[in-house]
C-alpha cells in the first residue's frame, strides 16, 4: 500500500506519527489552541519558515517563498479538538479530560507540518509560493476560516488555488477521494419561539395553546422539503429540539423549536430559509399565536472546482494507484473549508484511515475514534505533489 515514492518520505512519516501523537494527547477546543498554536509556529519557524502567529486568535500561517517567482497555493489543516471524553486505552490517548481529537484535525495538522518539512527542504527548485493555512475552530461555527480570510490569508501573497483535505474513517487507509461540484452542505441552525396564552388545562377555550401551535409547525415545515423541493436537490429539516410546558395539566404559554437545515444549491438554502419563516409564523398566525424565526447562516456548501479536482485525481493515481482513487458519496455535513473554496479554485479531497483488521472503525465524533496511521504519509505525499505540480503548470 505504502508507494516507492512514500518510501522517500519515510523519515518525514516518522516524525508525522510522532506529532499527530503529540497533538492527540493534549487537545484543545476552537480558539483555545493556545499550545497547539505554539507548537505549530516553533516548528515552522526551526524549518526557517516565515511565521505569522494570531491570525485569527490561535491560528498560524506559514508562507514558504519559493527560489523563483510564480503562483501562490494554499493548503489547509484545521486544528481543533472536540468536546468528547477518550474511550480508547492507547499510549497517546487524551490527557484532557473530556476534550478529544475526535475528528483527525491531529492528523491533519500533522500532515501539514510534514509537508512543511519537505517543501522547506525544496524550497530553492519551487517556483511561486505557498500559504500553510493552519485554521483553528472548524468544528464550531461561525468557525476560524472565515476569520483568517478576513485576515489577509488569500491576500499577501495572493492566493491563486486552494486545497485541504480530511482523513475519512468512511474510507479504506491507503484510499484517496476526490469528488467534484458539491460535496458537504451548507448547514444552517434556525430557532422558533412560538408564544401563545397560558392557563388551565381543562379551560383550552381561554387559551392560545403554544405546544399545539408547535405541533403544526413542525408538522408543516415537514411539508417543504417533501412538496416544494425538487426531489433531486437534497435537502434535510430536521428539527432537534422541542420545549414547551410545565406539567399534564398545564396548557404552555410558550414553545421552543430548534432545528438545521441542510442543502447544496445556494437558491434552494435561501429560498428554505425564507419559507421556514413564512410558514411558521403564518401557522402561529393562524392559530392566534406569534412566532419569532432567528435564522444563523451556518458554513456554505463545500464546492470543489472540475479542473482542481480532476488535478487532484491525477496525484492520487500517482500517489496510491488508480485501484485505490475511489468515489465518495457527497455529505449532508458541514466544513468551514468551503469560504476558501468561495475565494478560490481548489479541491478539498478525502484520505482513507479505516482498518477493519486493527479494529479502527469508529466514526468520526465518536468516543473510540481513531485512524490508521499509515494514511499520514499518503496525505504529506498528496500534498507535497499538489503544491510541486501545480507551480510547475
Ligand atoms: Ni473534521
């Protein structure tokens, strides 16, 4: 599984197993990456890496200015932990109580320090620039990425294409993904607070009952992506959470509902986002209550470019062989790398680390999540290709 041209990097895929260890023992939360950041900027700058600390709180960038003039790529790793307390017994497990590196983000930030490693090395034959893009809080938004864009990321120097990856438990480790258009959801968060009139359970005629009001409205949002969605745009309600009254024999004066949507096709995420809040308060109306709708913009869809991700494709044949570029489905879930995607062509493409012989099956954001390390080299080798092929031309 492992290529010849791995095999070149082995001393660099030590050390990448050694710091993704590093990392997982002592995670930290989004914008609280204090050490993370730290270690991150002592390393580039011991590689004599030009070294911007504090972008955007705890994120780090490093600029890598090549031998020759010519174009600017960035690479992204994100570096937070998530709230989640460790259930695996192994040396580099958590030292955090309830924080955990439950998503890879270690191994990203790994992959992009090894790759650091070896562009350094070959910094005189590069010809153009690279932006290390190490992003704090992806996992919660409004998330770091946004933030170090308004910070100058893709600016100086100007960045001409983007790319990033995630370590996948879905896939096979020796396994790379890389599919174009849309590949992770925009998700957004709305909130319904319904008011209605308060009172005796066995006196409902004096009262505007705010947990039946709460009823209908769930029962017609439903309604919107069954009868107004063309049902080959994906697109998910779902509403979560569900507040209301005290006790059976009181009729609740207010209703509290929460929920996500999720979509691919801008118009479409609009368009719901407008309709959750007609429908619910017309329901509410209707029913003589009110209804207050807060809609927050979550991450936009993940959109990879054709031409970026067909480039990709070719070095993950080169990398791990045609047989092991396989497809990925697209994903209902969110990424902050899609405000990069927005700025810039690039691909943001998947590393397999699932082994079913060692038992690494634990989905990402579980308790018992961890990958098979060997998918850290294929990422610095994806990366470093990337970067050297694509300032060739
Ligand atoms: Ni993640």
């Amino acid at each position: 599984m492992v290529s010849t041209s791995v095999a070149s990097l082995r001393n660099v895929a030590e050390q990448v197993v050694l710091d993704r260890r590093h990392l997982h023992v002592h995670p930290e939360l989004g914008f609280q990456e204090r050490q993370t950041s730290r270690f991150i900027a002592d390393r580039l700058r011991a590689l004599g890496i030009e070294t911007r600390t504090g972008i955007a709180e705890t994120g780090v960038v490093g600029i890598i200015r090549g031998g020759r003039p010519g174009k600017t790529v960035l690479l992204r790793a994100d570096i937070d932990a998530l709230p989640i307390e460790e259930e695996n017994d192994v040396p580099y497990r958590s030292t955090v109580p309830g924080v955990m590196h439950a998503c890879g983000h270690d191994g990203h930030t790994a992959i992009l320090l090894g790759t650091a490693q070896v562009l350094s090395e070959r910094r005189a034959n590069l010809r153009g620039n690279v932006v290390l893009a190490f992003q704090p809080c992806e996992e919660k938004p409004p998330g770091g990425a946004q933030a170090m864009i308004a910070q100058g990321v893709m600016d100086d120097p100007k960045v001409d294409a983007v790319f990033g990856l995630h370590l996948s438990q879905e896939l096979p480790v020796g396994t790379v993904a890389a599919r174009p258009g849309p590949i992770m959801a925009a998700a957004d968060m709305f909130r319904l607070e319904i008011a209605g009139k308060g009172g005796h359970a066995a006196r409902p005629h004096e009262c505007v009952d705010a947990g039946l009001v709460a009823a209908q409205v769930m029962v017609a949002l439903h309604a919107l992506v069954a009868r107004e969605v063309n049902p080959l745009d994906p697109a998910v309600i779902t509403i979560g959470m569900i507040q209301a009254g005290t006790a059976p024999n009181i009729i609740p004066d207010r209703a509290l509902l929460r929920g996500t949507t999720r979509t691919f096709d801008t118009e479409l995420r609009e368009r719901l986002a407008r309709r959750i809040e007609e429908v619910a308060t017309s329901v509410a109306a209707a029913m003589r209550a009110t209804c207050v709708c807060t809609y927050e913009w979550g991450y936009p869809s993940v959109v990879n470019e054709a031409v970026s991700t067909a480039f990709v494709a070719d070095i993950a044949r080169s990398v791990v062989g045609e047989a092991r570029l396989v497809e990925r489905d697209q994903s209902m879930g969110g990424e902050d790398f899609a405000y990069f995607l927005q700025r810039a062509p690039g691909c943001f493409f998947n590393v397999g680390t699932r082994n079913e012989d060692r038992g690494l099956v634990w989905g990402h954001h579980h308790p018992r999540f961890d990958i098979d390390e060997a998918a850290l080299p294929v990422g610095v080798e994806m990366f470093t290709r990337i970067v050297e092929s694509y300032l060739r031309g």
